[in-house]
C-alpha cells in the first residue's frame, strides 16, 4: 500500500469546483437548452430536519478519515480478513476436527462472530454490511475487481421485480426465519457438527454470488440477505448516521446524483439509498462509494446519539415495523423453546404430527402468535385511544404505500420496540461467548496438532451461571429502559396527536416497552431454572 | 412554456385505465427528485410526508423521460403514449427521371402541417434531442419559436449552434440524431419530425446573413485576428462564419473552381438544390470573407500561411478514394466517386450529358451500364445520378444487407428510382478493351454477423457489361499537409466514464429504439461530440484542424459543428503570429489533485490572485477536467499532492499522473505545475513538467510546497504568475522586497 507523505489538515478550501466567470467562455450550447424544472423543497426542512446530524459530529471533516474515505481500497481492506477467516471456517469445518468446540470454523463462527456482529450492530449499525465477506465476495465478482472502479459489471444487472421488491426487509425477515429454521434443525449454531457450518456459509455465499450476478447493486444486501432486516432493525440504535448530505441545498440542486448512479471515482449507491434523503442509517452500508463519487464533496460520515435512528425519522416504514415483530416473536421462541413447559408441549406435538424438533407448526406458530399479538395490542390500543377526528391520509397503491388507522399506530409502536428487542437478541449470544470463547485459542492450535479438549481453556468460562443469566438480565434491563425511553418519545411525537388521550398512549407504549422487557427478563430466568 | 401535446381522447381506453399509468416504487425512491426536474408535463411532484415522488396520472403522456432519468429505476409507467401521429411528409415523384434534379423529399406544405407537428414536441426540461444533434441546436427552442409562428426567433435560436438549417434539414440523417434521441423516439414511438420543422423555418425564412453585429453577444473578440482557412466545405463555412461575425479578417482556400466544397459537388442536386449550396457562401463573401477558389495549399504553402496569419485552420476534407485491390482497376472509364458526382452535377445543372456515357451508349445501342462499387449513400447518390443522365446503374457490396450502414430510405428511393442494390456481392476483377473496362467479374460473399468481415464464396462468380465504374467505397484524409497530422484521423470514442449529465439527461437508458434503426443514438452522440470537442484543440502551434480532415469522412452536420468549435477556440485563445506579443491568458484552467485538502486550498489561493487579473478562472478536480473544460484554457494550472514512500516512487498522485497520460497534444499551451509535499518533493515536478512539454505545452513556472505556510508560500507564487503572465497588471497585494525574492526562489524549486 502507498504511503502517503504529504497533504495533511489544512483550513477547509472553498469546495471544487468552480465555474469561470459569466460571459468569458462560450456557453455551452447544450446547457443553454436545458431548462431543468426547479426542484420541490417545500417540507423539506421540516422533514429532515429531526434526523439531520449536527455538522459538528462528521467524522469525514478530519483530513486523516477523508484520506481514508477516500482510498478505494478501504472496503477491500475491511472485507479481506472476514473473506480469509469465513473460507478457513469452510475448510476447516469440512476438513478440521469433528468436535465441534475443537474446531476452528465452528467456534470463530458461533462463540465470537455472532456475538461481535451483535456488538456492531447496536453500537454502530451497519458495521458488518461493510466488511461482509458474502457480500464483499459477491461484490468483487460482479464488478470483476476488488477494488478498482470497473464499468462492465458481471451478470444480468436485473432489478428485484416490484411485486416481491415492495415488501422491502420482509423478504430478508421471511430468509431469516428459514435460515434460524435450518440451524435449529440441524444444530449448526449450537454448534453441532462443523460440516454443517461449513454448508451453511457455502450455502449463504453461493446464494449470495447468484443474486449478485443475477441482480444489480447489492439488491442480495438490501432485500434477501437474511441479516440485513434484523441488523437495519437493531442497527437503529446504533451512533453511527451513515454517509448523509452536508449541505442538502448541494444535494437537491445537484443534476448528476453521481452519488447514485456513480462517477469514475466511485459506484453508484449499491444500497438504493440518497445521502441527501437518508434519514435514518436503515440502509446505509457504510461501504463510502457515494463520499468517493460525490464531486461536490458534500457527503459527510456522521455519528450520531444513540437511538436517534429509532426516534427521529418521520418516514417510517411499515415494512421495519413487521420486522420488529416478527424479529420479537423469533427470539421469544428461541427463548420458550429453552422451557420445560415447551420441551413437553412439543414433544406431544411432534408426535402427534410425526415431526420432529423444530417442528416448523409450533416454530412458525409461536413467531406469528408474537407478532400477531403485538399486531393485535397496536390494534386495541388505537380502538381505544385514537382520536375519532382524525382521518387517514391518502395512501398509495403498493404494500408499503398503502395507509390505515391500524398503520398510524402500528409502526410507531413497534419502532419504540427496537432497543427490547435488539438486547433480547443481544444477551441471546451472550452464554456462548462468556462460557466458551476461550475454545477459539486451543481451536487454533488444533491447526498444529496443539489443541485438546483437555486443555485449560477449552474448558474456561469467562462466566458461568447464574453470572451468565444476571448479566443477560442487566443487558434487558438496559434494552428496556431505552425501550421506554424510544416509545415515550416516539408516542409523544406520533401518537399523542392522534389520540384523544395523549398521556395514555404515551403511557401505554411505554408500558408495552416495560412488559416486553419483563417477559424478556423472566422467561432467562426460567430458561436457567430449566437448565 | 410548455406546449400542449395533443391528446386525442380516442387513444385513452374508458374501458380500462385512462391513459399511462405511473407506479413510483416508493421502496427504492430515495426522492432524488430527477423524475420531478425532467418531466416534461409536470407530472411528477413529491409527497412532502414520506419524501417520495408522486405522480399526477391525469397530466402524464407518457414519455417516459423518468424511466430512464431515475438512477434507482424506481418507476414505472404503462400504458399508451399519448401524442398525436407524426405528420407524414410527401415525396417527389417525378414522372420521368433523366435529366431531372427536383428534389425528392419534400418539406412541409402549409403552417398548419408544421403546427401541428410542433404541438408533439414535449419541449423537454433536459432535451435529449438537443444532446442527439451532433451541433446541440436548441430544438425545443426553434420549435416554441415556431409554434408562436416567430421564425426570426427561431432562426435567432438556430443560429446559435448553426449556420446551416437550410443544408442540415435536407441532407442529415436525423434517425440516429436529433429525431432518435427525441424523448418520444426513446420511449418507443415515433418522434417529433425536427428536420422538416427546421426546413420549414428556412423555406418560410431565408436564412440571416452573418453579420457582425452578431458580435454583440461577444463585442470584437476577433478584430485583430487573422485567420487562414484550408477549404470552403462546411468545416471552413461555420469556421469563417463564427470569426467574420467576431470581426477577425478571414481568408479561405479551395483547390476547386467553386467555394462549397462537398456541398457543391458532393450532394446531388435532387437531395440539396444548388440554391441552398450556394447560399452560404454568398453571404460570406458579401460579409466580406476573402475567397481565394482555384488556389491548392501545399504544404509549403502551410508554413507560410501560418506565419503570415495568426491561425490557421485546416478544414479541406477527406479527399482520398478508397481502391479496391482488384485486376483492372486503373483502366480507364474507372474514376472514384467525387469525380463522377461533380461531372454529373455540371451535366445535370448544365442540361447536357456526359459524353462518354453517351457513346458508350451509342455504341451499344443501349444505356449506359455504371457499375458502383459500394452501396452505402455515397454510393446511392452516384447510382440515382447516373440513373438521371440515363444510364443503368448497378450497386454492388460485399456486405450483408442486413448490415449494411446505407440510410434505409435512401435505399428505398433508388431501388425505386430502378437502381440495381446487390449486396452480398463483391466485384472480383474488372476486364476492358483497348485500355477502357468493359466487364465486372463478381463473385457472391457472405456476411453472417455484423462484426464480421464478408467471405468471397469460391466460385460463384458472374459477370456484368459495364461502360463506367464508380468507387464509391469511402474516403481517407490526406495527411500530407502539415505535421501535426501524423496522430489523424481523430477517432471518435465514448470515454469509460461518460459525461455526467449526459447520463443524468437519459438518453443512453434506451441504448437502441426502434426509430434509429436500433443504433445506440446516445453512444453515438457522446462519440460525435468527442470529435466536436478535439476540434477545439490545436493539432500544432496555432493550426487547427476540423471536419473530415480531422475525423475523415463524415457527415455535413459534425464538419459544420467542429469548424464552429475550431473557430470558438481561435477566439478564445487569440493566438499571435511571430512577432507580434501574445495576449496575456484570459481563460485560466486549475485542474487539481488533492487527498487531504492541502493542494486545494494551494490551487484556491493561486486561483483567488488570478482570477484578480480579470481572467476567468475555472477550477476542478482532475477527475472533472475534461477535453470540453481543457479546451477552453489558455493557461493551464495543474496542481497534485505528492505520491510515495518518503524515498521511494515519490511522484505526483496517481490521478494526476492518469490525467497528465490522457492529455491531448497542447501545442504552444502556456501551462504550470505545483505540487505539494511532506517531506520532499523530488521528481515530481519533473515529471509533471515533463508530461506537459511531451505535449508540447509551454511550462512557464512551477513551484513545490513544503508543509507549513502553505497559503502565505502558494499566494507569493499566486502573485509572481500574476507579475510574469499579465505584465503591467496591477498587482493589488502588498508585496514586499522580500516576499518578492520569496517568490523567484518558490518558482525556481
């Protein structure tokens, strides 16, 4: 890699480029006929003006991060240790030892990696989706570089089909919960025999590489990677805004978009997403081709407070708000399916209907139970408190378009859900890594014949329960007091005006926050009585 | 203003929707508003709550201009276009052909036809046709003028960007350019007919001479230039147009007897009368253009003409015939197509008959049999000509028709003109009799991909009494005029990365419609235009090149577009014989490379104190300087951080270096580079002196900057250009003694 020996901080210069004065060189013939209708900035202010960051938190504005930003071998250079780790975890889960703590590929995979992309994801947002080796492999193939800026992308270069595109991260919920579904059958996370995480990341790298060659742009991140709805979803509490526009006014008069449609210098978006309307980091994947393609160097990386992404914006999706229920409904099933009660309750079912654990009725009949429950609340409560006066806006046709009553409740309350329901998840990993990630340091020695499940730290708890269950119930605690906090705010801001009773709907989202924090709480205790 | 376009109520179905239906996919809308600034109706708007666009279905038509402007493909519109049918233009048929030169198209017959065709234009906020004609006339301009029934503001639009609408409307090919580019054209359907809207404007409206009071718009940029032009076609027409109205004195040289150069003898009279061919220089010479016909430039002649004038611009076409390689042909009655299309226009004007054709005639007892080689327009018009002076005429090329790149049209006429088109077929020897061809042996070919060459079939062979054979199989620039010419033809291409707002206007989003014969209309502008914008490039020190003599052989329209664009650049540059002083810079170009910002803030501060001058003072990123930007400087800034491991392969930044590399040839550019550094410059201003002398620019200064002080160093730099460059300037910093020695030392680095 070149060093760099010169260009350090200097006063920020006037932005490049300028034009020469009027009247010197001869108009530009084209231009003169191109009278472009002035953009709409009615309501703009007022509706970005919650999400927008402060100037003063763009990390972009230090030379040291702009020279960064601005390499393209960044991303390169971020994806090559997953891509090295994630094909050594494939061969070594194939080829390595079959004990499954023993081994390399398992023990990376479920007693750190998943646990860290959990870390990343609540502190930063979408920290992974910039250093993801499937996406990163798919990537480099469908440009044919690893870093370069190529023209001639490989592959179809379709767009997903609007009737599937409009249901937006349903569709990556929909794979997570076929991928959960998979690993609960095969216990590949538990981790279970190493072959079959080996199949599952060749299965989630070559599905991956088909739909980047099938598919324009990152269309696999955005709408079918099986983590990008929960990491967006959780990624919302996260401090980090994404690449947005540092002066929209640039952005809105800007004739190119070359942040969109990409210039020599960088790609177009590959998330579908406009710096100068992204109001929240959903999906923004961090991978810097809009701060590279921008010739007005009007893109800034901003962070930002914690839950701002939750709280602030005023376009909110209903497609985030399924997914915060559905998500909801899978982890409270990972956490029943822990319990006596349940263990009892599915083998009568399982030998009822012949099947066996997971049984895909009770697997799909608990998730959608939790999310038509939390459907069903939103529903009563806007029964009871919304204001008979106020008529619902004009929708659109499409899934996401479409307007309700059910809607204007719904999608708030579930975006108030977002911190529960990512420390649920959170403290989920929590007991492999505290009891087992020791394992990684004999799983590597067992490369060179050293490692042993008779070694020390194979068998050393970083903590052991019921230290193990406390620290999960402080990590939900903390969920849900940011839980209340997000649904407090949320609900003052969309919901009071809508009820005939302010308070109690700010009261009772808060209070859906705090019982959901509570069952979270108890059924871990109940999972550790049961263990 | 927006004109109406008509909406007949009978192509919106009751049944079913009214009308195109627009669906804004709002998942991927990330209301860019692209769509909303492009639509040509105003149908698009924004949902201020959910910050997506919105579409008012009742005033979409159905252009489909935001399809291919959404850069996420976040819309979509069905259903029908709603525009009335293309008005349909009559065609000439005459009763009998010999001897007749009346053109065959015609234009349109009343104000009503044109009106009504000016209704379907969608005066597009981002005209792609504009983009598609390869001069940029303002298309929806001339038409809104038009429509108001305005032809002086119509020709006041055309004039802008051409000073042949008479010429281009008759004789260009606007399929695969302004008329394929249409919005409509690009959605699928039939577009705004603009070349018989811009005959219209001529028909009805003669066309304005050049004036210098046009100068107005400039004052006397040229007054004291003096500028030679090589050739009288329509490169040196638009070329002495431009500069005579900017008041330089202009002198113009032609081999030939007439001023005109293809257009004189190139274009038979049934497709451009010779009333519109002449017209141009008509009023050139009454504006008081200096037309020395008759007179061959060599290349001696060059030298000296480019001492004794301040420019020079060479414009005198691809002249040179293609040869087959086959036995026979240098027998006589074997000449090339220029040859026979000027012979024929003197027979045809003239009423008489080309002798040779007649007593080959007379000693047959039949008509004259002239066989063509080649079956592109060249070649149509030599065989429609040949048909008009009686004779037989027979086409053949070894291409396969399916890919043959001849006008369909024009095709379609001269087969119904009774010219025989036999493609797939190649001519493999020519047989005579005392010294004059009297047989064609041909042989049959076969071409089954466009990208592939034709074979000749063994042995199928036939052969044609012929009494004349025309080649007409295309044209090579003669490059022995002048050095410079070594690096010519110019090939037109479309750079990796094309132009942004080409891109953003949406024309390369339907790579090929049905009404441009599924060519690639976009790519083939951005190709033309690559052309336009070399013209404006000197090829040596003060001589410019345009026209076919630049890109070899072409089209009427791009000869007249680079000649425009050589004579902008003669303004702009205001080049000076030896011996005269040369102008200070009046168009300054900063083209900078910076990582962390240092190097911008350095090209900012020289930039601020030049521009203080009175120059104008253009800065970019080297990502940005493009062959348009560069061509108008006559002093070039280049400024880059410094690239390298301390020691080693220390030099300037890769970007600039891929910058430095693309450089065209800047023969005589005033030019200067700076760099800066952390802890030491070492070669790279070399380098980048190097890279600009290799092009044959004119390094007059360069400086390093070390870190620390960077504003107070670059501006001590900044005022010691503006002392060397603009002598007798005022210099309105407080610049002291020793600042001043600061200066020559930064300089001298």
């Amino acid at each position: 890699m070149t060093i760099l020996t010169e260009d350090d901080p200097a006063s920020a210069p006037a932005p490049l480029p300028r034009a020469p004065a009027a009247g010197h060189v001869e108009p530009d013939p084209v231009a003169v006929a191109v009278h472009l209708r002035p953009a709409q900035r009615r309501g703009l202010v007022e509706h970005f003006a919650p999400t927008d960051p402060p100037r003063s938190l763009d990390v972009a504005r230090h030379p040291v991060v702009a020279r960064l930003l601005r390499n393209r071998r960044l991303q390169f250079l971020l994806i090559l240790p997953n891509q090295i780790v994630f094909w050594a975890v494939i061969l070594l889960g194939l080829l390595g030892t079959v004990v499954p703590g023993l081994n390399f590929g398992t023990a990376i995979t479920w007693y750190l990696w998943f646990c860290l992309v959990f870390v990343m994801m609540v502190v930063v947002g979408r920290a992974w989706c910039a250093m993801c080796p499937f996406g990163g492999f798919g990537e480099w193939i469908q440009r044919r570089a690893l870093w370069r800026r190529t023209q001639k992308a490989l592959g179809l270069g379709r767009k997903l089909p609007e009737p599937i595109a409009q249901y937006g991260f349903l569709i990556s919920v929909g794979s997570f919960l076929l991928l959960t579904w998979i690993e609960e059958t095969f216990n590949i996370a538990g981790p279970g025999a190493p072959h079959a995480t080996s199949w599952m990341v060749v299965g989630i790298v070559s599905s991956a590489l088909v739909f980047f060659l099938a598919f324009e742009r990152r269309t696999f991140c955005r709408y079918i990677c099986p983590l990008s709805a929960l990491i967006g979803t959780v990624g919302a509490m996260g401090s980090v805004a994404g690449f947005r526009t540092r002066d929209r006014e640039v952005c809105v008069s800007c004739a190119t978009k070359d942040c969109m449609r990409g210039s020599s210098s960088g790609y177009g978006c590959p998330w579908y997403t406009w710096p100068g309307s992204a109001d929240s980091n959903l999906a923004c994947g961090l991978c810097t081709e809009c701060y590279k393609s921008c010739p007005s160097d009007n893109i800034g990386l901003f962070l930002q407070k914690p839950m701002t992404s939750v709280v602030a914006p005023s376009r909110r999706r209903f497609d985030v708000a399924w997914a915060v229920s559905v998500l909801w409904g899978l982890v409270i099933f990972q956490q029943v399916n822990a319990t006596n009660i349940y263990a009892s309750a599915d083998g009568w079912l399982n030998r009822t209907l012949h099947m066996r654990y997971p049984d895909p009725v009770d697997y799909v009949g608990i998730i959608a139970g939790v999310a038509l429950v939390m459907g069903g609340i939103a529903w009563v409560v806007q029964r009871v408190l919304a204001r008979a006066d106020v008529t619902v806006p004009a929708g659109g046709t499409g899934y996401l378009d479409r307007t309700s009553r059910f809607r204007m409740w719904f999608v708030p309350l579930m975006y108030g859900l977002i911190p529960v329901v990512g420390a649920d998840y959170f403290a989920r990993q929590l007991p492999k890594f505290f009891k087992h990630v020791p394992r990684l340091v004999p799983a590597i020695g067992a490369w060179f014949g050293a490692g042993s499940t008779h070694s020390s730290l194979y068998n050393l708890h970083l903590l052991a329960n019921p230290r193990i269950v406390t620290v999960q119930v402080v990590v939900i605690a903390l969920g849900t007091l940011a839980a209340v906090s997000t649904s407090w705010r949320i609900a003052g801001r969309d919901l009071a005006p809508l009820s005939s009773r302010p308070l109690a709907a700010r009261l009772t989202a808060a209070g859906l926050a705090l019982a959901c924090g509570l069952a979270a709480s108890i059924l871990y205790v109940i999972m550790h009585a049961a263990s | 203003m927006t004109l109406a376009p008509s909406r007949p109520t009978d192509q919106r179905d009751p049944a079913h929707h009214a009308g195109p239906m627009v669906t804004v996919l709002t998942d991927r809308c990330a209301g860019c508003q692209e769509c909303v600034v492009r639509c040509p109706t105003g149908a698009l708007g924004m949902d201020p709550a959910r910050w997506v666009a919105r579409a008012e279905a009742s005033l979409c038509v159905g252009c489909r201009q935001c399809v291919r402007t959404c850069p996420f493909s976040a819309i979509a519109v069905e259903g029908p276009m709603l525009v009335a049918e293309r008005s349909a233009l009559a065609a000439a048929s005459p009763s009998s052909l010999p001897g007749d030169v009346a053109e065959t198209r015609l234009g349109f017959a009343s104000w009503d036809e044109a009106l009504a065709e000016a209704a379907r234009c969608l005066d597009c906020p981002d005209p792609t046709c504009v983009r598609g004609c390869p001069t940029h006339n303002d298309i929806p301009g001339f038409v809104r003028a038009l429509a108001a029934r305005d032809l002086d503001a119509a020709h006041r639009v055309l004039r802008r960007t051409t000073v042949l609408p008479d010429v281009c409307s008759r004789v260009c090919d606007q399929a695969l350019q302004c008329e394929g580019s249409c919005s409509w054209s690009l959605a699928g359907g039939r577009p705004v007919a603009v070349g018989a809207l811009e005959r219209f404007v001529t028909e009805r409206a003669p066309v304005p001479p050049p004036t210098p009071a046009h100068a107005a718009l400039g004052g006397e940029r040229g007054a004291s230039l003096e500028v030679a032009i090589v050739g009288s076609g329509p490169a040196g027409i638009a070329a002495a147009w431009e500069l005579v109205e900017a008041g330089a004195h202009v002198t113009v040289y032609d081999k030939a007897a007439k001023p005109g150069g293809l257009l004189d003898w190139g274009i038979p009279d049934f497709t451009l009368p010779s009333a519109v061919a002449e017209r141009p220089w008509a009023q050139l010479v009454e504006a008081g253009v200096e037309l020395r016909c008759g007179t061959a430039v060599s290349a001696e002649d060059l030298e000296r003409l480019a001492a004794e004038n301040d420019a020079v611009l060479l414009a005198h076409g691809a002249g040179v015939p293609v040869v087959p390689k086959v036995p026979g042909v240098d027998l006589d009655g074997v000449e090339d197509a220029s040859t026979f299309l000027e012979r024929a226009h003197v027979a045809l004007t003239g009423r008489t008959r080309l002798a040779d054709l007649d007593t080959a005639a007379g000693a047959r007892n039949s008509a004259a049999v002239v066989l063509v080689l080649g079956a592109g327009n060249t070649a149509m018009d030599v065989a429609r000509s040949a048909r008009r002076l009686g004779a037989r005429a027979v086409c053949v090329d070894w291409m396969d028709e399916r890919f043959a790149p001849v006008r369909p049209d024009e095709l379609d006429e001269a087969r119904a003109e009774g010219v025989d088109v036999l493609f797939s077929s190649t001519v493999v020897a020519l047989e005579g009799a005392s010294g004059h061809v009297t047989r064609a042996v041909l042989a049959t070919t076969r071409q089954e991909r466009r990208d592939r060459r034709p074979e000749v079939l063994a042995g199928k062979t036939s052969v044609v009494e012929v009494d004349c054979v025309v080649l007409a199989m295309g044209y090579r620039t003669d490059t022995s005029l002048a050095a410079g010419q070594r690096d010519l033809p110019v090939v037109k291409s479309v750079e990796q990365y094309p132009d942004r707002r080409t891109v953003a206007s949406g024309i390369l989003a339907n790579p090929a419609p049905p009404f441009a014969r599924h060519q690639p209309v976009g790519r083939l502008a951005l190709a033309r235009e690559s052309a336009r914008v070399a013209a404006g490039f000197a090829r040596a020190a003060r001589v410019w090149v345009a026209g076919d003599a630049l890109v070899g052989p072409s089209t009427v329209v791009e000869a007249m577009a680079q000649g425009k664009s050589a004579a902008v650049a003669i303004l702009a540059h205001q080049p000076r014989r030896p011996g005269v002083a040369p102008l200070p810079p009046r168009h300054v170009v900063v083209v900078v490379d910076s990582v962390g910002g240092r190097t911008r803030s350095a090209a900012t501060v020289i930039a601020d104190i030049l521009a203080t001058t009175g120059a104008s003072v253009e800065t970019c990123r080297v990502e940005d300087a493009t062959r348009s930007v560069l061509a108008r400087a006559d002093l070039l800034v280049v400024g880059s951080w410094t690239e390298g491991l301390v020691v080693a392969k220390v030099g300037p930044s890769r970007a600039t270096r891929a910058f430095l590399d693309s450089l065209p040839p800047l023969p005589g550019l005033r030019s200067v580079v700076f760099c800066t550094f952390g802890v030491s410059p070492r070669g790279t201003l070399a380098a980048m002196r190097d890279a600009l002398a290799e092009r044959g620019a004119e390094v007059v200064a360069s400086a390093a900057f070390g870190p620390g002080k960077l504003a107070e160093r670059a501006a001590v730099f900044g005022h010691s250009l503006h002392s060397e460059l603009w002598p007798g300037g005022d210099l309105d910093a407080d610049l002291d003694g020793a600042s001043r020695r600061g200066a020559l030392r930064v300089v001298e680095r």
